[in-house]
C-alpha cells in the first residue's frame, strides 16, 4: 500500500517541489488548501503535478476541520508548510502573523496527538528565529531570540514541536529554513522581485527599480534542494530539528549587480529608498548544516548563482508564476 503524505499550503513555492518529490516516491499526496475554487495552482500546474494531487479544504485554525482532516485521511505523514510566510508583511500584520502561524500548528501537533501519534509531523521553521545571532555559522545551538513577528510564530512552532516531542512522543521534527528560492517564487520576495522588475526594466515597461538596504548578507539556497532535506527529515529514526543551510552569505548589492549584468541593465536604473530600509534588519546571517549532513547524510551542493541564472532565464522567457 502506498504512504500517505499530507502537505498544506500546497499551492506555495516549497510544497510544490515536496509534492513532485513524494509523488515520485509512490506516496499518495493530499493538498491542503484555504478553498479549492480561488486557490492558484500556477505552481503545481508548472511542474505538471496539478492532477496528481488530491485537494482538501481545510480551515486549518479550526482545530476540528484538522482532527476530522486526519481522522479521514490517515495519513502517514504531514508537512506543515502553510504559513503567513514573509517578514516584510508580518511587520504590517503582527497580530494575524502570528496567530494563524501558531495556532494552525498547535491544531496539527494536538490532533495527531489524540488520533494516532505515529503520524510523523514536518514543520517548517525559518532562521528568523535567531534574530541578530550571536555566533556565525548559526546551527542549533544558537539561543531562540527573534526580532520580528513572523520569527516570533516561527519560534513558538519551535517550542510547541519540542514539548508535544518530548512530552507526548510525537515525531515532530523541523527544517530550520535559510532562504531558498526557485522560479516558483512569488515576485515579493527580495531576489524574485529585483529579476522581476529588472525584466520589466529591460523590456521598457519600467525606468526604475527601487530597493531597500542592500548592504546586508544572507545566506541563499535552492527550494528543491532544501526539500530533499525536509524528505529525509521524516525518515530518521528520531525525530529532531536541523538548520538548513547553504553555508555561506551572499550581499545583497552582489546579487542586483550579478542580475543587471546578466540583463545589461545599467546600474543607472537603481534607486535605493529608505522607506524600504527595515528596522531591526540583521546585517549577516549564515547557517552550518554539519548536523544533518553527519547524522543523516544530506549534503548542499548547489551554487546559488545556478538558482539564479534559472530565474531569470524563467522570468525573460516564460513571463510570471
Ligand atoms: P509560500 O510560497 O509563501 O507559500 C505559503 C503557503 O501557505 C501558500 O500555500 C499559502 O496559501 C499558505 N498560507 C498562507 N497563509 C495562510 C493562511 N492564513 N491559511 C492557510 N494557508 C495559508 O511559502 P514557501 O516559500 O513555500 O515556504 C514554505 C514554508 O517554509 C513556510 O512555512 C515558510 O515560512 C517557510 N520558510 C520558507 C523560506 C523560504 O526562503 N522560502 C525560508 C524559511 C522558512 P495561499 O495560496 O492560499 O495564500
């Protein structure tokens, strides 16, 4: 008999990868979806998936929709990749952020919990939780201290995996997620948004590309490779949390510079705007996945300006996700 996998927010840029993956597998794959009318299947539709996935409707803030949800489905596992997942819009809204963020995790965790504790549990965590860190590479021993309200959600997923693990038994296991992209990647994220906008400028459509802090570092990785980490997490013997990193940070002015040059764009066309400057922005960020690269044996292997070289090639010729 096939495994069972259900994966929510499947319509995001991570759950498509994970779908293709887990299909390939032979697993039998459930989407979670807010409403399967207005939902927008661009991306499971982009890697031919769509009509493999079987869609549910799920109000997963409602703690009866997720018991009866795995009550009926039986799965053998759940990834958790819904989420109100941008910092930039947890800072306009704090209050919904993190609400939906830990209260949809909570009804997860406590369902399986009363249904059948060998459901294994994936959540996706994000470096957000460190905040500014004290130590470079981060790894899991760093202290939890988020400057933001989406690292705020993200850390009470974290407590909340760690007590209904080591109080109830639950193989609840987390990615702590570096930045990681792919041309699934919605335009309001920095790297999709800079290609975007620099397409729009070189095709004429724009005279001008206005950004924010761009002397900041950040450590980038490639979406389909950091779902081959989330895979394998499930499949340990224990559960347990790992950072997921590429292990190196990248300056933002690289990157726009790096994708001008590829577009011949002048950096002429550059307006930096301080009302895009965020506050509290750390200024370099870089994990160490030594964990999960001894303990289970993934290994990062690809260089971002791949990622990159893809995305704009994407957004050139095959217009937007
Ligand atoms: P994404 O493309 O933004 O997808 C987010 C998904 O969550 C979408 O399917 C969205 O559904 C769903 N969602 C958002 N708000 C919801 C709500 N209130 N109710 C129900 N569903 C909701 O995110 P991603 O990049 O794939 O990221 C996947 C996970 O990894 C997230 O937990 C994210 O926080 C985490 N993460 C990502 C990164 C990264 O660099 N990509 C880094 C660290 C951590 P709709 O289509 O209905 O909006």
């Amino acid at each position: 008999m096939n495994n069972i996998a259900i994966i929510t927010g499947i319509t995001g840029q991570d759950s498509a990868y994970l779908a293709k993956l887990l299909l390939k597998k032979n697993y039998k794959v459930y989407g979670v979806v807010r409403s399967i009318e207005s939902s927008d299947f661009t991306k499971l539709r982009y890697l031919n998936i769509y009509s493999n996935i079987n869609f549910v409707e799920v109000d997963l803030m409602s703690f009866n929709e997720v018991h009866e949800l795995l009550r009926k489905i039986r799965p053998n596992c759940l990834y958790n990749l819904a989420s109100q997942s941008s910092v930039g819009w947890s800072n306009l809204e704090p209050y919904d952020t993190y609400l939906f963020n830990s209260i949809s995790v909570l009804n997860m965790l406590e369902s399986i919990r009363k249904i059948d504790i060998k459901i294994k549990f994936f959540q996706a965590l994000s470096s957000e939780i460190f905040g500014i860190p004290d130590n470079l590479p981060i790894n899991e021993l760093e202290s939890i201290s988020p400057v933001n309200m989406y690292g705020a959600s993200k850390a009470s997923n974290y407590n909340l995996i760690k007590i209904y693990r080591d109080t109830y038994n639950i193989f609840a296991a987390s990615g702590i997620f570096f930045n990681h992209e792919s041309v699934l990647r919605t335009g309001d994220f920095f790297v999709k948004k800079v290609i975007k906008s620099a397409v729009e400028v070189k095709l004429g459509k724009k005279s001008k590309i206005q950004l924010g802090n761009l002397n900041i570092k950040r450590d980038f990785g490639s979406a389909s490779k950091y779902m081959e980490a989330a895979y394998i997490i499930l499949q340990a013997e224990d559960p347990d949390d790992f950072v997921i990193s590429s292990g190196k940070s990248i300056c933002l002015q690289d990157i726009v510079n790096y994708i001008f040059k590829k577009l011949d764009i002048s950096v002429e066309k550059l307006q930096i705007d301080n009302e895009l400057i965020r506050k509290n922005d750390v200024k370099n960020s870089y994990g160490a996945s030594d964990k999960i690269r001894s303990t289970l044996g993934w290994e990062y292997d690809t260089d971002f300006y791949n990622v990159l070289d893809d995305m704009i090639y994407f957004e050139l010729n095959k217009g937007k996700v």
